[in-house]
C-alpha cells in the first residue's frame, strides 16, 4: 500500500465481540500501517478495549451504535429491521465511500441480504457468489458459490468463473489461472444441462481464460486448479466435508499420540513437523470469505474466529481494494457480454 485506506468493521459481529474484532484490527495495523477504521458498535463497549491500543486508537473512529444483528436473525427480518445496526452501518459506510471495504464476522445470510439491497450487483453479474481459498497440495486455490446460490443456471456459472478468475489474479497473484467446473465425472458428457452448457460457453469465449474442463471432488485437495466453480449447495457441502475431514484426522492424531508412553515420547520427536502440517492447515489463514460480485467489497470472517483469523479477513478486503477487484470484474464482464462465442447449445 502506498495511500491511505479505510476499512470499515462491523465491531459486534463474531462469538468474542467487540475484544476480537478489535485485537484482530491491531494485528492488521501492524501489517499495514496506512490503514484506517471505521469501528462500527456499542461504544460503550468498544472504547474501553481500544483505550489500551493506543496506536489502533490513533487510526480509528467508532460509529457509535446499540443495535446489533444476532445470529439467529432471519436474513428477511435483518432487512426489514437491521439498517441501522453494526452491520448495516459498516456497509452503508462502503456504499457512501466513506469506506473501501467492509468486514464481519456476524449472521452469513443477514450480511449477504444486506449488502445485495444496499451496495447492489456488479452490471453483468446476476447475482453474487461467496468464495474462499482451500489450501491444496500445489498451493491455495479459490473456490466458489459456498452457499450464496443454491440453484444456479449456466450464466451464474459463467459469470461465476470470470469472477473466480479475475480473483486469483488480483489476489493470489496468479498470472494466468486455470478454472474447473465441479462435477460428477471428468468426462465430457457428465453432469446436468446447466454446467454442460456453462463448459461450452467457457470453452468458446474469446476471454483469455485457461479453462481446464470438469473437475471432480479429489481434484479440490490434489490442486488440479486454481480457480473451482460449482453451485452453492454442492461448494457448502464440500466445504463443510473438508472441515470435518481436518478435524476428524486432527483427532485422530491427538489419540494416537496419547494412547501409550511410547506414543508420547514418538510425539516430541515428531512434533516439530506436526507443527508444520498443522500451521499449513490452519483455518484461521484461510478466513475471509469474499462476497464477490457486489458493487463494493463485502468480506466474511468466520464467526467463530479468534484476532488472528480476523486481522487475515482485513487483508483480504485491503488486498482486494488496492488491487481494484471490482474495476477488474467490470471490466472482464463488459468484454464477457462484449465478444460472440459459440452457441452453448450447438457445443453441448
């Protein structure tokens, strides 16, 4: 970064709100001075944590506010009711370009109810898509819809990949990124109609995009891409089926290594490496699911998440606005609807 930018953070989103989201904001203070916050919350609850930051103080202002969306709000009554609070204040901040972007770790669906009315779609895109990185065996890859689009046709796909690719370029810092389709089979012929005419749209455009094919689900660890394109219900489940799966080995190791003395003595000569495998899979350098699509950057921590995970979050949102992600969607959108391609039905 070489100019001031501001980050606006909905301060009583998350299990350990106001405290996390402020240590997680000081964390991002060190690793990138010339940011500024907008800390929206109770500031009753807020100012006493940040009295003892002095130098995150120095670079925040609290918009004071009492209300807060709960987790169990209902996406419908936080639209109704929810403008006002932590949440929607930080994304009306983004909306009036009082901030470059926003981060929360509150209600999933409230915050993406909010932001799709208030802050609207990119022209092109028809709706939104929530992406997230996956740690891989080559690296880190994209991975998007995560639960925004249940249903999605063959343009949702489409608009999806250009958007997971101009992704991996501005933030991974790929030069040239491959896109798969997520299906059932490798195989030309496998899958429903939607994403058999998704692969036939991505197959004859003109955008310089490295469209790989259909991918399959073993294909998500191994890195046979950069850039996973499915639908929402089928990206949350493998989602949720990688999380589970870390969990599930992690104890499995724990019990291993506990059962016996022998056990434990093969730990501490094993445990510096286990301390890698375990770094390299922490979710807490993945957090930071992205909105992506909407006219302004929206990004999701993990509610859950501790100061370290959000500080991650930050960087996303910071990273995605000096590298000028949405310019870089509208862009590749207009020359998406700009040039002729084959008739997706004729090349299924």
């Amino acid at each position: 970064m070489t100019q001031p930018l501001t980050i606006a953070l909905d301060a009583m989103g998350g299990d350990d709100a106001p405290a996390m989201v402020i240590k997680g904001a000081n964390i991002a203070r060190e690793r990138h001075p010339l940011v500024h916050f907008l800390m929206v919350g109770d500031e009753r609850r807020i100012a006493p944590v940040l009295d003892r930051m002095a130098k995150l103080k120095a670079v925040t202002t609290i918009v004071h506010t009492e209300e807060v969306i709960g987790n169990d709000t209902k996406p419908s009554a936080a639209l109704r009711g929810g403008r006002r609070s932590s949440m929607g204040l930080a994304i009306e901040a983004v909306h009036k370009e009082r901030a470059a972007g926003m981060v929360s770790a509150g209600n999933t669906g409230a915050l993406m109810a909010i932001s799709k009315f208030v802050l609207k779609t990119v022209p092109g895109i028809d709706r939104p898509a929530i992406a997230s990185f996956f740690p891989t065996m080559r690296g880190e890859s994209v991975m998007l819809d995560l639960g925004a689009n249940i249903v999605c046709d063959s343009n949702n796909l489409v608009q999806f990949a250009v958007m997971g690719e101009v992704f991996a370029r501005t933030v991974l810092g790929l030069t040239r990124p491959s896109i798969g389709l997520l299906n059932v089979g490798a195989e030309d012929l496998k899958g429903h109609d939607e994403i058999r005419a998704a692969s036939a749209r991505l197959r004859g455009t003109n955008l310089p995009i490295k469209f790989h094919g259909f991918i399959e689900g073993n294909d998500i660890p191994e890195g046979t891409v950069d850039v996973i394109v499915t639908d929402g219900f089928t990206g949350n489940i493998a989602l949720k089926m990688a999380e589970g799966t870390v969990r599930l080995y992690s104890r499995f190791l724990r019990a291993a290594f506990t059962s016996t003395l022998m056990a434990r003595l093969g730990y501490l000569f094993a445990r510096f490496a286990l301390n890698r495998v375990k770094d390299r899979l922490d979710p807490r350098h993945y957090n930071g699911a992205m909105f992506l699509g909407l006219n302004g950057i929206v990004v999701k921590s993990h509610g859950g998440t501790d100061a370290l995970g959000f500080a991650n979050a930050i960087g996303v949102a910071i990273d995605m606005a000096v590298n000028h992600f949405n310019d870089k969607i509208r862009g590749e959108i207009e020359r998406l609807h700009a040039v002729p391609a084959e008739s997706p039905a004729a090349a299924v």
